[in-house]
C-alpha cells in the first residue's frame, strides 16, 4: 500500500525529465496518482474504512490544485500527462 522508493524514482524519472526533479508539478502529479490508485484499491476491500477515506479525498485535492496550476501554465504537458496517467478531466 505503500509507495517504495523505486516505484516512486521511477515515476520521477519518467514525469519529471530529470531523475532529482522530484518537486516539478508533473512528478508530483504522478506519484499522486499511484498513491491514489492503490487507495482506491484498499477500499474494495475495506469499504468501511473511513479515515482513509478522508486521506484520499485530501489526496485528490492537492492533486486536482496541481492539474489546475499545470494547466494554466503549459496546456500541451498537461494534456499529455492525463493522456499518460489516464486521468479523466
């Protein structure tokens, strides 16, 4: 449940075009990503575990102020990166 420092070096890697870039918006994007998806993998299983739950929402949050801010600032990456991360906007 937990993100391991190679999944994570991995994505930083991939999304933030230098493996030290981890504070770039598009990194932090994707590691929000993977965090959420196996949250949301958690909760078929323990559909009552509502403290997580509020984890994940603040989750979503941070990482729908970062799509927003990447999309006011370079609309071409921000389209590539949902197409990548298949994120519905």
């Amino acid at each position: 449940m937990v993100l391991t420092k190679d999944i994570k070096q991995e994505l930083v890697e991939k999304y933030g075009h230098d493996p030290k870039n981890t504070g770039s918006a598009q990194s932090q994007i994707a590691i929000l990503t993977q965090r959420i998806k196996e949250l949301t993998e958690h909760f078929l299983n323990n559909p009552k575990d509502h403290a997580s739950r509020r984890g994940l929402m603040k989750l979503v949050s941070r990482r729908k102020h970062l799509l927003s801010y990447l999309k006011k600032k370079d609309m071409d990456t921000y389209r590539t990166l949902i197409a990548d991360l298949n994120i519905r906007k």
